[in-house]
C-alpha cells in the first residue's frame, strides 16, 4: 500500500516542483555558507594580513573581527531564511502532495 | 606546585585537539571549594527529581531512545546546543582567545559554520527516514545485519574516544575546581551519567542538558556582563587596553599561527564541519522531535545558541587579558605575566571570581560540573542505542526482539559503558589524551558522515559500496591520527611522524566517498539492483516525510 502512495506522490507534478524548488534553495544557501567560509579560511591561511588591518583609521577592530562577526550573523540569518521558507511555503506543498495521494487512494 | 604535562600552547595552534589538551591538562587537586560543591548538588537534586519523574514516562522503546519523540523545537534547540558546547568549549575557547587573541574566535567560527549546512542539506531527511538512531538511515534500503554492524561499530568508536576524553577531562577539572580526588570525581560522574540514562532514558538526558544549558548560558551571560561593565560596556575600550597591555600587542587581532598551513586549515575546517554531523549522540537528537518542522526549528534555535555564546566566551577571554591577566593575585608566585593559578585552563574561572567572588566562581565550577556529566550522559545513550537497537533488535534478533527485551539489553549496555568509562577514566589519568577528540571527530567525519549522506542523497549506493566506505573510512582515520604526531611522537615517543598533518579529515573522507563509489559501481548483484531501485520509496519518503515515524501518544 504504501509503495503505491509513494509512487502516485512520485507522478504528482507538484512533487517534481517542491523538490526542484527546495533543492534549489537548499543548495544555493549551501553554497553561500560553504563558499564564504572556506573562502576566509583560505584569506586565513594565505593573506592573513589583510584581515590584521583597523577598519578605520586609529581603530583597534580589525577588518577580520568585524568580518567574523558578520559571518556569525549572516550564518545564522541565513538558518532563519530556510526555516521560515521552509516550514512555510514548503510544508503547506508536502501536505498538499500527500492530501493529494491519498484522495486518488479512495 | 601545579604540573601540567601539556601546556597546550604550542599545540594550540594545530588542532581540535588543543580544546581537549588545554581541558585535560594534568592538575593539582584544590582547597575543597563548598560554593561549588553545594551549588552542583543543587543541580544533582534538580535533575534526579527530573530523572525519577521521567522514569514513570518511560515505557517504550521510542520513549526510552527518543523521548517518544515528543520534544519541541526549542527544547531540542537548548539540549543539542548543550550537547554541542562542552566544558573544553567555555574553559578551553576562553583560554585561547586569552593567549592567542583573534586565533580562538577563527576557531570558534570552524566550530559553528557545520550547523547551517546541517540545516540545509541533512536535518529534514534525518527526522524523515529515521527512527532511533542514524544506522537506521544508512539501512534503510541495503543489508540490514552488515550495515547496521558497520555503523554500529564507528558510533561505537567515537562514542568510546569521547568518553576517554570526556572522563579524564572531568576528573581534571573537578579536582581542580572542587577540590576533590580524581578517583572520587570519576565515580561521581560514571555514576550519575548512570543514573540518568538507566532509568531516566531519553527524556531524563534531554532535561539534564537543557537545564545546563541554560545554567551555561546564564553564568556566561552574566560573567560578561559584569566583566563588559568595567570596560563602560565599549567593545574599543577593551580592545585599546587589552592591545596595549597583551604581548602580542597589535597582532592579538591578527590571524596568528593557528591556521597558516593552508592542508591543516582546511583539513580543520572539513572535520569540524562534517565531524560535526557525523557525531551519533547530535545525530540521535534530531529523532526526539515531533517532524521535520520541528527538527528544523531545533537546529535555527542550537545554532542560534551556539553563536550567541561563542560570541560571549571572545569577550570573557579578552577581558580576561586585563581582569585576571594583569592581577598578581591569580599567578603563581603573585608574579604577573607568570604561571597561571590551576593551569591556562583557569582563565574563565579566575574571571567570574574577580568580577562576581566566591559565588560567582562556584556557580560556574558547577555549571563546568554539570556540563561534563550532561555531554557524557547524551554519549552513553547513543553508545547504548547502537548496541541494543541496532545489533540486539536488529543484526543479533533480525527485529524480533520484544520492546520490554530491547529496553532491557540497552540498559544493561549503558551500566556496562558506563563501567567501562570509569575504568579507562582511571587508567588514562596520566596519559596524553589530547588526540582523542581529534580522533572522535576525525572518525565521525570519514566514517559515519560520508555513509550517511551518500545513503540519502546517492540513488547508486549498495551495500558492498557503504561496507567499504564505512570501514574504509573508519581505518583510515585511525590509521592517520595514529601515524600523526600527537600519537606517533607524543604518546608512542617515536622521533618522527609518519603522516605530517595532525587533521585527518582532509585525506580519511575522500577515501571514504571513493571506496563507497567504486565498490558500488562496480556491483552488479541482483541484490544491487533491488537496493537501487528501493531509493525511490526512501527519496519520496525523505522528500515529503510520508510514513515518518511519528510521535507517540503518552
């Protein structure tokens, strides 16, 4: 029984577009994440002087303190961006696809 | 005088296995400190009354693994965050922005960059195609008896290496920070982690590590705030004076020595990263909620958590550098600039006494007390699931176990590591056990990370290929740390290492992902091929959480 709902969730056309949809985002918020980071890892261990510069002049906060502090936010914004979207736009998709087989199941 | 075999410094700079170090150095045992002592059996009453009220709860198997999977977003959010930040992370993180500046917040962002990716790319599919622990993911379409037995025995070993870890760091601590032997603190712990998970299951060790992630979180909170008060709460302020008077002067806010070879950095980066979501007692949290909503909820409040303390440990340890750093009283001797008072170790303890007193400084000494005995609770019951759910119920019992036999067997599993921690505590006393963390991640992330997501994101895996992958992983990255210097040399006294890099990570996980390809194109058993055509259910299944195991009723 169970098979069969997987496969009539599987020829829902909305099922193609809630994975294409969520996977696109996923991986492009992926993406950011893992590009930004292991960007300043590589700022960290090749030019590691550039992140020693004062933001400002005369200021003791480094460029890296302040870009850091970024990344901390940033990252965690970015958590918030994909649950909201997530369990909002993406969960109501999922409740309609499995309504949806379970209608044709009757 | 107060010895420490390690001083960590120089190892500092190279690995995960400087939090460890710094954590587990060797200590003189203390004046009996009865702030402490009294505020911890506050604490031990507190979540024995929890323990004793989540026995009558536990009943089921899904109660007893996985809280019947009733806990919220946010409390998950809390006790993962709790699971996550260990006393190495408020002692050990402290201490390192104290001494190296800017170099512990670099490492601070390495431990914290994993969480979105799990987010994105893993928690929705965990909660959808998972049930207790995470073996039963990389199972659910291929040979249930060999797959299980593989992902069985690399949790195993990385529940055991941090429990090593854990132990030895705890008897350390607890000698040093409450005054007693270091016996008597191993038993204490081995003991109560007992307690807890025997009787109390799941929903015990969640309340036992949101309690003291709270208490984490408020005591640093709070010594922040005190310690942000003498500087008129000015993030320059302290920064102009901490330069000037730190002997790294302007470079304090410069990137140093930790990450300059550019194989370690990276090697760093992916082991934390994938470590990370790779470690069996995190992995098991993501079960203990309701659905995908909610596991997704989890991992934006833990996060959120993470970074808000990692943010507040920078500040202690640069205010650390003028509060404790420039007064004789907390050096040896009265000499400033001299041996720290306890070890390095001691910066965040010496902190709250000089901003909050006696209190202060015994709130949080128990809140370090509580902590260790939170992470080493959440391990024995992942260590605990893999031997009574996966190899009892599932490899040895083919699934025909009782749920009554099952509970039973895991029970009897967790007094056994239990046993087990307490003995290898005591026998690594004087050992070296920095690399053991090292190791744990090391193998978290070759073995049971690569399997994990090939499994459910790879339609071609088969089992021949996760075997390998698995074991290929597993011996890789032991192999690595074992030939790496922190063993080769400074355990096994060997003159040179054999393999140059401390991280294994950056070398153990592509031949993981390779052996696990390899072995899986080149299989051509009808067994294969039903497992390849089985990810289609598992995709749909992962995709729209249709047939998750859901929450029970109590």
């Amino acid at each position: 029984m169970s098979s069969a709902m997987y496969e009539r969730m599987r020829a829902n056309p909305k099922f193609t577009e809630l994975v294409a949809r969520r996977g696109r985002f996923a991986w492009t918020l992926a993406f950011i994440v893992l590009a930004m980071f292991y960007g300043f890892v590589m700022v960290v261990a090749f030019n590691p002087l550039s992140l020693g510069q004062p933001i400002a002049e005369g200021s003791k906060v480094t460029v890296g303190v302040a870009v850091e502090l970024f990344m901390f936010i940033f990252f965690w914004a970015l958590t918030a961006v994909y649950v909201k979207r997530a369990n909002g736009e993406f969960d109501a998709l999922t409740q309609e696809i499995v309504k949806e087989a379970w209608k044709e199941n009757k | 005088m107060l010895r420490q075999i390690i001083t960590a410094l120089g190892l500092l700079g190279l690995s995960t296995l400087t939090l460890a170090a710094d954590a587990v150095a060797q200590t003189e045992k203390q004046a009996t400190n009865w702030h402490a002592i009294i505020m911890f059996c506050i604490f031990v009453a507190m979540t024995m009354g929890i323990t004793y009220w989540a026995a009558s709860r536990t009943k089921s198997t899904s109660d007893f693994y996985t809280a019947g999977g009733g806990i919220t977003g946010f409390q998950n959010g809390l006790a993962i965050a709790g699971d996550y930040m260990s006393a190495a992370t408020l002692l050990g993180l402290t201490a390192m922005v104290y001494t190296q500046g800017y170099d512990g917040y670099i490492y601070m962002l390495c431990f914290f960059a994993g969480w979105p990716i799990i987010l994105f790319l893993m928690a929705e599919r965990l909660r959808n195609l998972g049930k207790f622990t995470f073996s039963d993911i990389t199972a659910y379409r291929l040979d249930q008896g060999k797959v299980r037995t593989m992902a069985a025995i690399s949790s195993l070993t990385v529940v055991c290496f941090y429990l090593i870890a854990q132990m030895v760091g705890a008897g350390q601590l607890i000698k040093l920070l409450f005054g007693l032997e270091y016996n008597t603190a191993i038993f204490a712990v081995g003991i109560l982690m007992m307690v807890y998970v025997t009787f109390g299951g799941m929903v015990a060790t969640t309340w036992v590590q949101i309690i003291k992630a709270c208490m984490l979180l408020s005591g640093g909170t709070l010594v922040m705030f005190l310690a942000m008060s003498e500087f008129g709460f000015s993030f320059t302020n302290l920064l102009e004076k901490a330069t000037a008077v730190h002997k790294l002067g302007d470079k304090l806010m410069y990137p140093g020595a930790l990450l300059k070879d550019p194989v370690t950095a990276i090697s760093l980066g992916l082991g934390l990263m994938f470590g990370t979501a790779g470690l069996p007692h995190i992995l098991m949290r993501f079960f203990t909620v309701t659905d995908a909503k909610e596991a997704r909820k989890s991992v934006l409040y833990a996060s959120g958590f993470v970074a808000y303390f990692f943010n507040v440990i920078f500040l202690m340890g640069l205010a650390g550098i003028l509060i404790v750093g420039q007064n004789p009283e907390f050096f040896e001797g009265g000499t400033v600039g001299g041996k720290l008072v306890g070890g390095g170790n001691m910066v965040a303890m010496h902190l709250a006494k000089a901003v909050g007193g006696n209190m202060l400084l015994g709130f949080l000494a128990a809140v370090a007390f509580a902590t260790i005995l939170a992470v080493v609770s959440g391990l024995a019951l992942a260590g605990a699931s893999a031997i009574s759910h996966d190899i009892y119920a599932r490899v040895i019992m083919k699934g025909q176990a009782s749920e009554a036999t099952e509970i039973r067997v895991s029970k009897i599993a967790t007094i056994c590591l239990g046993a087990v921690a307490i003995v290898l505590g005591i026998l690594f006393e004087k050992q070296n056990i920095a690399f053991m963390v090292g190791l744990a991640f090391g193998v978290a992330a070759a073995a049971n990370f690569p399997v994990l997501i090939l499994s459910m994101y790879w339609k071609g895996l088969t089992t021949r290929g996760a075997l390998f992958g698995g074991y290929g992983g597993l011996i890789s990255a032991v192999l690595f740390v074992l030939f790496s210097k922190s063993v080769w040399v400074d355990v096994l006294g060997n003159k040179a290492a054999l393999f140059p890099y401390t991280q294994p990570a950056l070398f153990a996980m592509p031949i993981a992902f390779l052996l696990a390809y390899v072995f899986s194109k080149s299989d051509s058993s009808v067994r294969a091929r039903q497992e390849i055509d089985a990810f289609e259910d598992q995709y749909v299944r992962a995709q729209t959480g249709f047939g998750a195991a859901s929450a029970s009723n109590h």
